[in-house]
C-alpha cells in the first residue's frame, strides 16, 4: 500500500545538531549500533527507531506534487565545482572539502526544492573494519605491480558518505507480437574423406504468434547520482533492501549525504531499462518453443511506488607510482571496488604462459 509522499522540501540532514546529554559536543552515528556517541566522553545517546517500516510512497502524487512546488528560500545545498557533487550542509559551515575529490567547497548555497528521504541503511561497517578491507582488497589484486601492496598508501581518510537512490515497485502489462520456433531434423547427405554421410540437420519452422505477460516488481534500485564512478558504486551491489529502516537525522549525524541529481521521473526511466529484461524473459517463456522471436513489445506500468534511500559508502583514495586511486567500500557487507594499477609485465607473461599451453595442446592432438 502506498501513502502520500511528504511535501517536497529542501533536505537538510546535516542542519540538525545533537548535543551530548553529559558535555555538550556534537554527537556522532556509531555504525553498527543503534545509538550516536560522543567523540569526546563515549557518552551514548539512543536513536527512536520506529517498529513500522519505511512507507513505499505514491509515484504520480509525488511528480504531481514536484510539478507544482515552488522553490523556497532557505540554503540548504552546495555543488561542489571540481566534480559537481551535490551536497548537504549545515548553515553554520562555511566552507568544506569535498568527500569526493577534495576541492575545497566556499559555502554559497543555492535554493533547491527536493524529496526527502524516507529510508535509510545506516552505517555497519566503523572505519577501522573498513580499512582493513581496504587492506585485504590491494593484497589480492591479480596483475598488479609488485610493489602495489607495500607502497600503496592511503592518500587520505576514510570519508562516511551516504549515496542518494530511488528503488521502484510496480506492476507491468506487456503486450507483444513475435515468432516460435520449433526444431526439427532433417537427414543430409555430406561427404567425409570422399565418402557419403548421412547426418541430422536442424532446423526451425517459425509460428507467428501474440500474447501478453504480467510481471511485479519489488525494489528496483537506481543510484541517483553520478558523482561517483558508475561501474564502482553498481558493484557495490546487492544492497540489503529490506532491512533499511525509516529515514532520522540521526544516521547521519557525523557524515556527509549527497543530494540527487537524478530526479525521480529520470530515476523510473532508468528503471525501465532494469526490468526490460526480466520482462524479455516472461515473453520469451510464454512464446514456448525452443527458440523465440520478439518483434514487437508494448509495457504498461501501474501502481507505481517508491522510496527515496540512503545508502552508506567508505570513500577515500590511495597514492601509487605518483598517481591517485579512487576506491569504495559498502559500509553494509564490506565490499570494496577501486581503480587499480596493472603491470604490462605480468599481463605480457600470463599472454606468453597462455599461448605456450595451446602450443602443447595443438602438437599433442597432431600426434
């Protein structure tokens, strides 16, 4: 069931302060648990996380609601100008260094009406555990320079980002028109060595045919920013959706949260793409046979909802041969994907080695 999404304000997570209830500091998010900690005196303080899951919102009240807004007044967000991140700030910050590429970032602020999130998968994994994955991952690179997992050093500290996405669930009426094929054997005559065979061919009798499928869908998940390399942040994958839990402030409390920048009409066009082929597969199962065409298809899509989600990524980088690699850490299950270095030299042996062994394997099957 779906529910009204809220009004489209700007989203200001970082504005909220939480002071510690023994000195007074700013507290922070201690992954893993379901409290914020003091930096200063360990003093803890508990998050209220509601028992109700985090609500699938409507898909048209919600564009309905974007097209109508106005903007409002208040400054919420800064774009940073080296890699045009878009991030939250509190208003008492003047200025910042971008988690993503380090520029520093002058607080002009600009006015932007958004969605708010309403879920979110706090942080599991504490920084001391990511490292160490960091550590783990540059050990076991294949390829790699010698010298990477000795002199591969961290250029800077880990950063705690939370990454904007959308997931979708929907229902899909696809019509289509196509082709069934059919196998069948016919008996050839061919020669082998100057001397008659006879062998089975196959074949295909095609049946032009039309049909429509049905297909639901749960938790399509489209990253909302491409901030970050796309090929790093979807092999962080799988997330555990159905887990996450009502969006607080209070996740977030000592992080940074990107805002969007794919919006959320974008975000379902996207998604489209992701179920074509589960839906291709539902039409090629009803089409039967052993072999399928499909000419033409005709989705309708309904009872459109959606969550606006938070996912937390480690984000840092390492310095080799003079050059910065980027790399990620899901902060759910500890998944790291990273740019790497690769050495030609061991490349250019392991082709040598390969070529070597079909060498034998062809002068063996001569003999």
């Amino acid at each position: 069931m779906s529910i009204e999404p809220p009004p489209t304000t700007p989203s200001s997570p970082s504005a909220r302060f939480f002071p510690c209830k023994q000195c007074g500091a700013k507290l922070q998010y201690e992954p893993g648990t379901k409290h914020l900690k003091c930096p200063y005196c360990s003093a803890e303080n508990d998050i209220a996380i509601s028992d109700v899951p985090a609500a699938e919102l409507n898909f048209d009240a919600a564009l309905a609601r974007l097209e109508s807004s106005t903007p409002t007044e208040k400054t919420d967000t800064v774009q940073c100008d080296g890699c045009r991140a878009v991030l939250t700030l509190a208003p008492n910050i003047t200025s910042l260094a971008c988690p993503f590429c380090g520029t520093n970032i002058v607080n002009q602020g600009r006015t932007t009406s958004l969605i708010k999130p309403n879920a979110v998968l706090p942080f599991a994994i504490k920084r001391e555990a990511a490292v160490e994955s960091y550590r783990k991952w540059i050990k076991s690179r294949w390829f790699a320079p010698s010298k990477l997992k000795s002199q591969a050093l961290l250029d800077a500290t880990l950063q705690g980002l939370y990454l904007p996405a959308w997931t979708y669930d929907c229902d899909s009426n696809t019509t289509y028109t196509g082709e069934r094929g059919d196998a069948y054997y016919v008996s050839v005559t061919v020669m082998v060595n100057g001397k008659p065979q006879i062998r089975q061919e196959r074949r295909i009798r095609w049946t032009p045919v039309r049909g429509a499928v049905f297909v639901r869908f749960d938790d399509v998940l489209v990253l909302a920013s491409p901030t970050l390399p796309p090929k790093l942040t979807e092999n962080l994958e799988p997330w555990d959706l159905k887990t996450c839990l009502p969006y607080r402030d209070d996740f977030l409390a000592g992080f940074t949260a990107e805002c969007y920048q794919t919006d959320l009409k974008q975000g379902f066009g996207v998604a489209k793409d992701k179920m074509a082929p589960q839906i291709d597969a539902a039409i090629r199962s009803d089409i039967g046979g052993d072999e399928q065409r499909i000419s033409s298809r005709s989705p309708r899509y309904s009872r459109i909802t959606f969550k606006h989600i938070l996912l937390p990524v480690w984000v840092s980088a390492y310095r080799f041969g003079g050059k910065v690699f980027q790399f990620l850490i899901n902060a759910r299950t500890g998944e790291v994907q990273g740019q790497r270095p690769y050495s030609a030299l061991k490349i250019a042996m392991a082709v040598l080695a390969g070529l070597m062994v079909v060498g034998i394997i062809i002068a063996i099957a001569q003999r």
